[in-house]
C-alpha cells in the first residue's frame, strides 16, 4: 500500500494530513507509547518549545505531534514527538550516534521511499526534562506485514538498543 502526502513543487505540504492519516500514525506510535494530544500546559513547556522553535525556524512545517509517554525504564517517561516532512541536516540536533546515523546517512531515506507510514514522513522526539533529541520510526499498523517490515525493526532496534561508545 503506497500512500503520499500531497506537495507542492517545493517539496512542501499543501495540505494539513488528513485525519485518517493521523489515525494511522496514533496507531503506530501506540505500539511504543501511550500517544495523548498536545496541552496547553504542554505548550508551555521549555523543551517542546525548544524543538518546535527549531523546527519552524528552520522552515519545517510540523505536520504531527503528540505527547508520548512510556513506562518502560530505558525511555524518558515522558516525550513530545514531532512528524513532518524529512530536512537534512537535524542529525545536528539528535544525542546519539546511532539516531545520526539513522536519520542522515541513509536507512531511514530508504524506508522513506518504500513505506507508506513513513513515506515523507520524519520523526523526532524531545525529552519533556532535558533538551535531548532522539530520532524515531513508528511500527507499521498494517495488518500484515510487507517487505518494509524487517528493516524498519532493524532501525527501530538499533534505536532503542544500540550504545554510544563508554554509554552505559
């Protein structure tokens, strides 16, 4: 299944996504974490506030975003997460070598091109305690699995799991 986001010449959306898709991403996001809207207390935020003025100054429009919470001890308890069309150049802003890698050097533009979750589609997520950037692919909702699969887990794992050197 292929679906891409309508554009404009310049590569950006013309459209806000439409809520159906927005519902797909919500289920995908929910195989990871409790997926809550944006508060106005959220708004308020340093951190949220932080990423977002990034992101917009660096003209990107933000097509998505959420509050995500997990309650897994590996994770922060709490994240905003960002979707919007792929920007090169915001490794800059991610902790890790692995989220660099897999955000600027190419794994992630080859699932770009093939998935329809991720078709122009980007994540970022930013602690809601510290300034610390982490790059994210979503599950795939589908029903069923399709050639993509293995390799956007092969990212997600390396994501969650893979050390920086002297990293505990």
């Amino acid at each position: 299944m292929t679906m891409a986001l309508p554009g404009n010449e310049n590569g950006q959306p013309d459209l806000e996504l439409a809520k159906s898709f927005i519902d797909l991403i919500d289920k995908a996001v929910a195989s990871d974490f409790i997926v809550k809207d944006i508060t106005e207390e959220d708004k308020a935020n340093d951190f949220y506030k932080s990423l977002k003025f990034t992101l917009t100054f660096n003209q990107i429009k933000i097509l998505y975003e959420r509050k995500v919470i997990t309650h897994l001890f590996i994770l922060p308890k709490i994240q905003y997460l960002f979707g919007f069309r792929p920007k090169e150049g915001l490794c800059l802003l991610v902790n890790k070598k692995v989220h660099k890698h897999v955000l600027c050097d190419g794994p992630l533009a080859e699932l770009n091109e093939k998935c329809f979750l991720v078709n122009n589609l980007q994540f970022l997520l930013v602690q809601s305690d510290a300034f610390k950037v982490w790059s994210y692919v979503p599950a795939c909702p589908c029903d069923q699995r399709c050639a993509n699969t293995p390799k956007a887990l092969e990212l997600r794992t390396k994501l969650y799991l893979e050390k920086d050197e002297g990293e505990l």
